[in-house]
C-alpha cells in the first residue's frame, strides 16, 4: 500500500518510467546536427552580409537578422548547457563557450550557474534569480516601497527587454571580475575576442552613427526576443513556499505554450516547458512527444496543467506584472 508520504515520489516515478518506455531521453544527434548547422549558417551568413553590403544604411535590417540569429544562438546554448546535446560535460561545455562567450559575448558559466539555480527553484521568492527584484519585481512583497517604474511596470516591460542583451554581457562581465565562474580564464579570453571583433567590426565597416545605429538595432532584437522566448514560461504562475515535492514544484510553476513548428522553433522548445522542467535533459525535439504524456499523467493524479495560447502567455504575464504594482498606484 502507497503511503500519503510516498505518493508524490510515486507520482513522478510513474511518469518518468513511461517517458523512459517511450524513448524520450534517448539523444537526438541527427536533429542537433541540422540545427547547429542551420545556426552557424545564418551567422556566417549575417556577418558575411555586413562587410559585403558595408557603409549603409541597409546594414540595419543585418541588424534585425543578427539579432534573431543571437537569440537563436543563446537557445542552441540553452540546449547544450542541459546536456541535451552531447551526453557528457566536457564536449557540451567547449560547444557553450563558444556558442555563449564567443559567438554572442555571454558568459556561458555564468549563465548556466544562475540557470540551474532557477531550475533547482522556479519562481521561489528568495531561491529562483529570475524573479528576484531587479528593475522589475515579480511580488508585491518586493514591491512595497518601490517608485514609479514599478507602479506601471507592465507598461515597461517590452521597452526594457530592448536592453537585456546588455544586461547579460555587463553580467557576465561583472561575474568573471569577480571569480564566481568556472574556467574564468578561457571565458574570459573569448567574452574578450568577441568584444575586440564585434566592436572592430561596427567601427572599421560604419560610420559612428551608423554603428551606433547597428549596435541599438541589434541588441533591441537580441534583447526582445530572448525576453520573449522566456515570459511565457513562468511569469504569473504561482510562487512556491519551499513545501512542494520535485514533481509539483515543476509542474505548477510552469506554463506551457501551445503551437505548431513555427513556435516550437521561434521558441526553441521552450513551449514546452512544463516538460522540459521535469526532464531537463530531454531534446527539443522529444518535448512534443511527451507532452500528451505528462498532460495525461497530470489528469490521472489531479495535478493542474496549465497550457495556453502565446498571446494569451503575454497576458498573462503582463497582467500579473500590474497586480504587483495595485498597491502602489493607490497612494
């Protein structure tokens, strides 16, 4: 007989046992063999686009390319850092440097500590960094006190994400002068050889304006985009005290999105994201596949499942953003 006390291990035991049955650990190499292709294409392809077209104007909608192909980048990245890729550190470590700290200036590292930590606690108050107060706040506990740009956040939050390619590189670089990294060194040199070949690149090919023009262009895509892959996912899901076993913590914190290949692959999986929560090591492409799986064994045990529309995932991000800010704008 299960014991009340035994119940949630048996839980996710069961659903892990069918997703095992089903083959859905299993590595994916020749989807990952296409992807990473098509990615190092593009790049090589934006770049090669700036220095062929040069000193103009059109250089901005390069801009706009590479800014999606960033994003892109940091999701490869994403995959690589869960080990999804290859099955062991040492090769899926030496893809996300380069990936992260010299295709994109971003700390790999420093990424995946911050990233497991998340994981490891999604949306706890004091344990998840994603929901920590920073320029936005995600509670109204953390909002007490605070001034006008909380008050009407959610007014701000797309005009924000406009600088969060920044925000990561200035991060990266604050965590590798201060040594919370592995391997600060080798990231180091690389985060370095990105910023000396991009900064050379914009100055060397434009004009000022026109580099500077490029530079906003580019880290506003880069920056939305990849704030827009990640809000859907946990924004405006419940908060957890601590109590909750792996299984719920998981799955009630998460929201999934639902679509087609167009938003599995703008999104990079991460629509699935109840799933990729519970199996963090699952490739992208056996997400789908073991969606019907977990949404079944969620109905079986009376575990909420939450799955909407990607408009309606903004919605509801940005309407749990205002309700942080109610008791502000009543003074």
């Amino acid at each position: 007989m299960t014991t009340t006390t035994e119940r949630p291990r048996t839980d996710f035991a069961e659903l892990a046992r069918r997703i095992n049955a089903a083959g859905l650990l299993d590595r994916r190499p020749a989807y990952y063999a296409v992807r990473l292709g098509a990615v190092a294409t593009a790049l090589t392809a934006g770049w090669a686009a700036f220095f062929l077209i040069g000193a103009s104007w059109w250089t901005l909608a390069v801009a706009v390319f590479l800014g999606v192909v960033f994003a892109q980048l940091a999701l490869v990245a994403h995959d690589l850092a869960h080990r999804q890729v290859f099955r062991t550190n040492a090769p899926s470590r030496r893809a996300g440097l380069i990936a992260g700290n010299l295709a994109i200036g971003m700390s790999y590292g420093y990424w995946m500590d911050k990233h497991t930590k998340h994981h490891a606690n999604p949306n706890h108050d004091d344990l998840d960094p994603d929901v920590g107060p920073g320029v936005l706040v995600w509670s109204r506990e953390a909002a007490r006190g605070k001034g006008f740009l909380i008050r009407y956040q959610a007014y701000f939050f797309f005009p924000l994400l406009t600088l969060l390619g920044i925000s990561l590189r200035r991060d990266s670089i604050k965590a590798l002068r201060t040594g919370t990294v592995k391997k600060r060194g080798v990231e180091s040199v690389l985060l370095a050889a990105h910023l000396l070949l991009y900064v050379s690149a914009l100055l060397l090919v434009l004009s000022p304006l026109q580099a500077l023009a490029f530079f906003a262009v580019h880290h506003a895509v880069f920056g939305v985009y990849l704030g827009m892959t990640f809000a859907p996912n946990h924004k405006g899901m419940p908060h957890p005290d601590g109590t909750e076993d792996f299984f719920r913590k998981q799955v009630l914190t998460s929201r999934n999105v639902r679509g087609g290949w167009l938003v599995d692959t703008a999104l990079g999986g991460l629509n699935y994201q109840i799933e990729h929560h519970l199996f963090p090591a699952m490739p992208t492409p056996n997400l789908r596949r073991a969606q019907p799986i977990v949404q079944g064994h969620c109905a079986e045990i009376g575990v909420p499942y939450e799955i909407t529309s990607l408009t309606d995932s903004y919605a509801q991000a940005l309407r749990h953003l205002h309700d942080v800010g109610a008791e502000l704008r009543q003074r």
